[in-house]
C-alpha cells in the first residue's frame, strides 16, 4: 500500500517542477538580458495550471481511496465505534534508497473507548481513557545529513488529515491558478503602474511579469503541500520558511509600490518574530527527545525509533500525555549532574527519573513540555497572523488578489492551524489554554475592525484573521475536529470571497466599498457566488436539517466551546468567556460580511462613473468563482445520515475523524493548573450540548444579518449616526486598535533610535576612529619602510650592482682590440698559461 | 731522461713520439704564421698549418702500428682526421668568401685594417 505516498509525492512535487520550468526556461534568459515575449509568457502559466490541476486530481485519487472500505488509512478505531482494525499492509519500496523503509503504527488493541455509538455518560467516557493512534504512513525519502543522533531528512507522514490538507490546497490553488491566468492578464502587455509616482511625475512603465507570477505561486503550492506531508518537525521548517518566502515574493509582487515592498517586508519580518519562538520548541524537542520525527520510524535492521507522539504517550501510559524521561532530565539537570558526580551509572540515573516522576507534586518535565508546545504555538502565531503577531496579513493584502485568496485560505494561514492539529499530541492542556485565549483574543479583536474597514479586501483580511482565531479557539478547548474542519470549510469559503471581491476590483478598479454599490446588476454571478461565501462564513443554516458548510463547522466550534465551558465553569465561571465571546465574534462575523455585501452589490450605486463601467469578469474567472461557491455551500456536509456503509467515511469531518491524533480523546485534567480540564471533543456532540449551541449559534448569526440589513439596506438606523454615537469605539476599530501605532512605539522607533545611537557613536565614533588611526598607523609604517627600507637599502644595493657591473664591462672592453693577430697571440700566450698551470698542478697537487 | 728526449728519439724506430714532434712543429709553424702574417691568405694558411699539425696527432694516436695497441679497430683516428680535412675545407671557403668581401669592402686584405670588432 504505497501507493498513498507515492501518489502525494507525485501531488507534491508537480508543482515544483513547474516551478524549475518556468525559473530556468523564463527567468534565466532574462538574466542574460534576453526578454520573454508574452506570447512566449503565456506557456509558463500553462505549465503551471497543468501541474496543479495534476496535483489536484492525485490528491483526490488519494483520497477517495481513503473512503474505500479496506482504505490503507483506515482508523484503527472509527466513530461509530466499529473497532476494526485492518493490518497494515508491509513496508513499501518507495524508500528503499534509504534505510528507513514504511511503517505502519503499531496497531493497537481494541480498546473500550471505541465504544461511543451510544452515548456514554461523563464518567464512563473519562474512564476510558484516550484514543489509540490513527493509522499513519511514515517513511524517509531522502536523508539529508545526519550529524551524531540528528538525522535531518525529507519524509512523510501520512494519515487522513495530510490526504484532506492535499485535497484542499491543491484544489483551491487550482482554482486560484485558473482565476489568475484571468485576472492577471494585465501583465501580458507593457505595464503602467498608476500606483507608482516617479520624481518625473509620471507613472512607471515596465515590462509585464505574467510568468513570473506563475512560477512563484508554484513554489508557494509547492512548499505548503510539502508542510502538509513532511514527517518530522526539521522538515516543517524548512518548508515553513519556503512558504514565508514564496509569500514575500508574492505580497511584494508589484515591488516598485513602495506600500508592497513594505507590506512583503512587514509579513517576513513579523513571521520571523513567530519563527523565533518555533526554533525554542525546536531546540526543546530536540533535546529532551532527539528526534524530529512525528511517527514511529523503523530502520533497515527493524529497530523501530519512536516519534515525538509515541514518546511523549506511551502505551504502557494508556496513551496518557506524560514528559518524557528527558523533559525530566532536562528540568532535573542538577540533580542528574549530581548523581553522576557521584559515579552513578545509567541505572542510577533512570532511577533518579523515575522518582522524580512519582513525585506528583513537582511535576517535573511539565515545564519543558509546556515550552516545547508554546514555543512551536508561537510561529503557529505568526504563519496564522493571531494575536499579537496579526499585524502582517492586513497588509498583504498589497498582493493581486489572487495571492490574497491563496495566503488567506489555503496556503499561508492554514499552514499554523495545521501545525497546531500536527502536533496536537504533544501539548499541554496549559498549552492548549494559551492556544485558545490567543485565538479568542485574535477572533474579537479582528472582527470588531472589520466592521468598520472600508477596504473591501481588508474587511476579508481581517474577517480571516477572526476565522482563524476560531480554529485555534476551538484546537484549545479540545475540539480538534472542530477546528481543523472549520480550517478546511473556511479555505473554500474565503477563496471564494476573496476571488469575488478579486472580481469587483478588476471591474471597478478600487477597493474601496464606498464607491461601490449596486453592482449586482453588473456582475451578477459574483454578486450572487459572493452571497453563498457570505452566507458560508456567517454560518447560516437551518439546525440539523440544512446548513452552508460554515454553519457546520461553526456549530462544531460553539460546540465545543459550551462544552469546555460547562465542565470548567463550576470552578471558573470567567471562562464562559470562551462561550460568549466567539458567539459575539459569530455574530460580528455575519454583520461585517452582510454589511460587505449590501455595501458593495445593494442599493444604488454610490461613483455612477465607477458603475458604468463595471462589467462581469470574463467566463475563466466567473467559472471558477461558481465551482467554488457549489463546495463553499457543501463543503461541510457529510452523508452519515445515510446509514453505515462505503458513504459513511464520506465527508471531511469524517475524513478527520480517521486521523484525530493520538491519546486526545478523555477529559484531560491540567498538571500544573489542576482545575483545568479539556474536555473530550466527543462528549460535546451530546443532546444536552448539541441544542443549545446549535440555536445559539443560528441565533447570533441571523442577529448579525439582522443588524447588518437594518443598517445598510434599509438604512433605518443610519451608519453615520451610529459612528457618532459610539465615537471612540468607531476611532478604535478604524485605527485598528492602534496596533501599528503601538508597535511603531514600541519597536520600530526604539529600533531607529537605537540604531541611530549606534550608528554616531559606535560606528562612526569608536569603530571608524579605530580603523582611521589604524590606516594613519600603517600609513606612517608604510612612509619609514619607504624611504629608509626601500630607497636606501634595497634601491642602493641595486644601484651599485648595476654600476659596478657597468665599469667591469667598460674595462673590459678594452681588451676587445678587433686585431685578429693579438687575439691568435692571446690564445698562444693563454694556452701556454694553461699548459703552465696544468703541469703545476700535475705535480704538485695530484702527484703530491 | 728529458734533456735527451730529442736524442733518443733519433736513435730509436719510428713511433708515436715522432709523429707528435713533427705535429708539435707544424702546429707551432702555423699558429706562428697566423700571429705574424698581416694577409689574410697568410692567416688562412696558418690554419692549415695548425690543423694538419692536429690531424698528425690524431693519426698518430690512432694508429694500431705505432702503437701496438690491438684493442683498437685503429680507424678512429684516421676518421676523426678525415672529418677534419673536410671541415678544413668548409672553413675556408668561408674564410675565403669572408676575405674577398672584405677586400670589396676596404680594398685590402689587411687584417690589421679590420679591427671593426674592436669593443
């Protein structure tokens, strides 16, 4: 059963290759000064939609046969409580240049959690305890350097959440590839950028770049599919930092607006603050565990070398979160140094971990894990632009729309989410609740200044930042499904959303709502596709009968929320909290979009100039904005009700259900705060919870819709009247809580300051007086050796050789007569000398 | 022995050593006739002096009758001379074409006059 990975594989690095393409067959001529024709420009994008649309259809292959009943992904333990557990197929051949070869999980025993079909009371439920782990493929394809134990390598792990991610992100960056071969048709012509002003008073005038566009939305494919696959934490970063640079490229791909240079370097930048804090989870796993991988790995020889997952929830431990012996050693450093000073040996020392472990009031190895989790959490922060690090995405929105749609729903954005759910084994409740507080801070704060953004993309951008905080919200209080299904819900709705608006602005040429009005007359299949997106992500939605797929992705989250709340609340009630604010943000959600809505395509048109000259967007685009729309309205249903069955598996939240990670099932009481519990994510889908999350969610979205038509399009209440009534509300939400101002405070000009401080004294004081006395000292060095070494004694030396060479030779000429006789005469007289001289020497010196 | 070295020689058979008096002689005659002669003829004859002197040496010591030497196939000698009769030969018809340029240059062959190569 390789065919899963080989198949991904292929998904993956399609993209790749087109990337390569387009660099070396477009960009390298281009080096050499040699320019691309746009005829010629036009293939680059072929090649690129092609390998995409390829990637799409692997991916989907993959994952109906992960609906196939004997699917090799199969959960060991599935919903409905049919403990089946298909044996994994034998290792497979894709890796045999390396001596990691597939292997499956250990399979566990059936174990009595599995029984939920019928509802399980809270006791019982707790007493069972977690899950087993979900099936998953893992295997090295390519070891890039081993230094000692660290084995870095490019390898897979593969259960059905990587399948799901796969489907969705090369689905929608199809789609968002076939919208830009439209949209950006622009630059297949000489460009005049009417943003760019040049000291000359005109605008800038370039050549179209349509290739290039393509070639880095490949590598941004490229490294988001790889984040979704990649087996070990080394890997995810690298892939991490490829799509944070396919993403500058991307934000900054109208380089010569100032505001895009400076957006593509506010968004690196901000997501190198996040990345600060992975490289600290980073350091910790490895070192208290020395291994990046997720999954068990077993070698050529059959040692089987266990993953973070299974070290961190060992069986023995009924899958129970527990630091690992080297969390404890690492805490423990002293008393470890201690007992080995002391000529202790390995057992010594296990023994000493071992005690230290019993010893439940210290929790020993709570603290590492808690840093592991949080550090890794924090470049999940940046990627996933959540509060206090959210300040970047906004500002992306500097990028042509199709980028925006690409960053803000599949690619960049999911890719913290995603990693959040990854790694979901190995945190913390503790770290869970710093997850969730982040994301309920980050899912108000972005909705409440959306309400008042005019910019048509930046209500989206921050109606995503707020979705976003909903998916953490939720994988902190527990709900694992519920967030990462809202993940993928979300993707196609805020595609959708983002390509419409994508299509307003090409229509109309601004982003700004305030011009805008009574579009859907023009542009009818935007408007009505936007509609449905709307209508998605308010979560709209008759309860259990009918709902867009946000509604239930939504509902999964209140779920959970009133859940968590319901078991904390008796010792915390200030954590309703984590109820009542996302139903605010719920209800927030569908004013700013309902409010989006009739803003730009109700009433009457506002610019009637900008109006006469909308149009629909041509069919490559309108087409794609329909398909979209068909899965942002069904994305979230799922054929259980059906009844058991080949369709049974069918449907996303099923489809994760297969992979919820390891041991995550069960109420999980906190360690270090004893009062905390997360509690089963299962446990929340009960009647008693079901009700009234599902009617409160409905409520508050239909108030929303309700508040947003009263304002807007019926315009009883007027906007500007209730501006004036909540003034500093309205100051705080349209300077967006003062975010930048703060940061420019509190940084930037700190930053500046200091720099400047550096810059006069240290570099120009104490670094450049250092080097200019030091050249002033070589200087006069250099002077002496001149004069004294170089013109007295070498140039002298010289001189007098020559001269002396000279008057030899004069003397010597006057031996040079020219009269034939003397010279016989020299040679008689010389030869008789010789003679002489010779018979001397015969016999005095050999002769003796 | 040495002060009667000449004597001996006329009393004992004909050997190496009179042939090497002989070119002993004529080399002294010629090299005589090169230091003394202003003519450049004179001077070329000088040359053959000293060079036939030379070519006696060689048949002289090349010889296996003089010397009663078996060992030796006794035509290095003759050989060596040969080779020197030609390049005699050679040398003066450069010599010869030296000179008479000379003469259609000064009008002489005088070698006194060409001390052109005087340093």
């Amino acid at each position: 059963m390789d065919r899963i990975p080989l198949l991904l594989l292929v998904a993956w690095l399609l993209p790749l290759v087109s990337f390569a393409i387009i660099a070396i067959g477009y960009s390298v001529p281009q080096f050499f000064g040699i320019r691309v024709r746009y005829s010629t420009q036009k293939y680059g994008a072929y090649i690129s939609v092609a390998a995409i649309v390829a990637a799409c259809v692997l991916s989907m292959t993959a994952m109906f046969w992960c609906w196939l009943p004997n699917n090799p992904l199969k959960s060991s333990e599935e919903h409905e409580g049919h403990a089946e557990h298909t044996a994994m197929a034998s290792p497979a051949s894709v890796g045999e240049h390396t001596p990691f070869k597939l292997v499956a999980q250990e399979k566990s025993e059936p174990s009595d959690s599995a029984a939920t079909a019928t509802e399980p009371t809270e006791t019982e439920r707790t007493a069972a305890g977690s899950n087993a782990p979900p099936t998953s493929l893992t295997g090295d394809w390519y070891v890039l350097g081993q230094f000692g134990n660290l084995r870095l390598t490019i390898g897979y792990y593969i259960d059905t959440l990587t399948v799901t991610m796969f489907c969705m992100v090369s689905f929608i960056a199809s789609c968002v590839h076939i919208y830009a071969t439209g949209y950006m048709h622009d630059e297949l012509e000489d460009y005049v950028d009417h943003e760019v002003h040049l000291p000359n008073h005109e605008h800038l005038h370039r050549r179209g770049r349509f290739h290039r566009f393509f070639q880095f939305l490949s590598l941004f494919s490229f490294s988001m599919l790889g984040i979704c696959i990649s087996g070990n934490l080394a890997m995810t970063f690298v892939f991490w930092e490829l799509v944070g640079i396919s993403s500058y490229f991307l934000i900054g791909f109208y380089i010569e607006r100032h505001s895009a240079s400076t957006a593509a370097n506010k968004a690196f930048i901000v997501n190198r603050v996040g990345d600060f804090g992975m490289l600290i989870g980073l350091m910790m796993i490895w070192t208290t565990l020395g291994t990046f991988n997720f999954g068990d790995m077993k070698d050529a020889d059959g040692t089987v070398h266990p993953g973070i997952f299974s070290q961190l929830r060992l069986k023995q431990n009924n899958y129970e979160l527990a630091p690992a012996d080297g969390m404890i050693a690492f805490e423990a450093r002293a008393q470890v140094a201690e007992v080995v000073r002391n000529g202790g040996d390995d057992a010594a020392v296990k023994n000493l971990i071992t005690n230290l472990r019993n010893d439940t009031n210290a929790h020993w190895g709570q603290w590492a894990l808690l840093i592991a989790g949080v550090g890794l959490f924090c470049g999940c922060m940046g990627k996933s632009a959540q509060f206090p690090l959210h300040v970047w995405l906004p500002d992306a929105m500097e990028g042509p729309t199709p980028v925006s749609a690409l960053v803000h729903s599949a690619t960049m954005v999911a890719a913290g989410v995603f990693l959040v759910g990854r790694i979901y084994p190995m945190l913390s409740p503790e770290a869970l609740l710093v997850v969730a507080t982040i994301g309920c801070i980050t899912l108000i704060l972005a909705a409440s200044i959306a309400l008042t953004a005019v910019d048509i993309k930046r209500v989206l951008a921050y109606s995503t930042i707020s979705q976003l905080g909903f998916m953490m919200l939720a994988l902190g209080l527990g709900g694992w499904v519920a967030g990462l299904f809202h993940l993928i819900t979300h993707a196609f709705f805020k595609s959708l959303l983002f390509l419409c608006s994508g299509s307003v602005i090409h229509a109309v040429h601004t982003n700004d709502m305030r011009q805008m009005g009574g579009l859907r007359h023009k542009m009818p299949i935007t408007a009505y596709t936007m509609l449905a997106g709307c209508l998605a992500i308010a979560g709209i939605g008759i309860p259990f009968v009918f709902g867009f797929s946000g509604f239930h992705s939504k509902d999964a989250i209140v779920e959970q929320a009133i859940h968590f709340a319901r078991t904390n609340g008796g010792t915390h009630p200030w954590m309703w909290l984590y109820v009542v604010i996302p139903l605010i943000g719920a209800a927030l959600t569908s004013f700013y979009m309902f409010r989006l809505w009739y803003m730009t395509f109700a009433g009457s048109p506002r610019d009637p100039h900008k109006y006469d000259h909308a149009h629909e967007s041509p069919p490559v685009m309108a087409n794609v904005l329909i398909v979209l729309s068909i899965f942002a309205v069904c994305a979230g249903w799922s054929l259980s009700w059906v009844g058991p069955g080949v369709l049974k598996n069918f449907g996303v939240e099923s489809l994760l259900e297969q992979a919820r990670p390891i041991g995550i099932l069960g109420n999980k009481p906190g360690v270090l705060l004893s009062t905390l519990v997360i509690p089963d994510e299962h446990a929340s889908h009960a009647t008693a919870v079901k009700v009234p999350a599902g009617v409160s969610a409905i409520l508050v979205a239909l108030a929303g819709v309700l508040g947003a038509t009263i304002v807007y399009l019926w315009e009883s209440i007027s906007a500007a009247s209730l501006r004036r009534s909540m003034s500093l509300l309205y100051a705080a939400t349209w300077n967006k809580w003062w975010f930048d101002e703060l940061y420019d405070y509190l940084f930037v000009r700190p930053t500046h300051l200091i720099a400047a401080f550096i810059a006069r004294v240290l570099d120009r004081g104490i670094i450049d007086g250092i080097i200019h006395s030091l050249a002033y000292i070589v200087r006069g060095f250099a002077q002496v050796v001149g004069i004294g070494g170089d013109r007295y004694v070498i140039d002298n030396a010289v001189d007098t050789f020559a001269e002396k060479t000279w008057d030899l030779g004069l003397s010597l000429r006057s031996l040079q007569t020219g009269r034939l006789r003397q010279y016989v005469m020299f040679i008689v007289v010389g030869m008789i000398v010789l003679f002489i001289v010779a018979s001397l020497l015969v016999k005095f010196a050999v002769a003796g | 022995m040495t002060p009667y070295l000449l004597a001996s020689s006329l009393t004992e058979p004909v050997g190496v050593r009179h042939f090497l008096v002989v070119g002993a002689f004529l080399f002294i005659c010629g090299v005589v006739c090169m230091a003394t002669k202003r003519n450049a003829l004179g001077i070329l004859m000088g040359i053959e002096l000293v060079l036939n002197g030379a070519n006696l040496n060689f048949i002289a010591f090349g010889s296996p009758y003089l010397r009663q030497a078996s060992e030796s196939i006794g035509l290095d000698g003759q050989l060596m001379s040969l080779f020197v009769i030609v390049l005699a030969a050679a040398e003066a018809a450069v010599a010869l074409a030296i000179a008479l340029n000379f003469y259609n240059s000064f009008n002489t062959i005088d070698v006194d006059r060409a001390d052109q190569l005087q340093g």
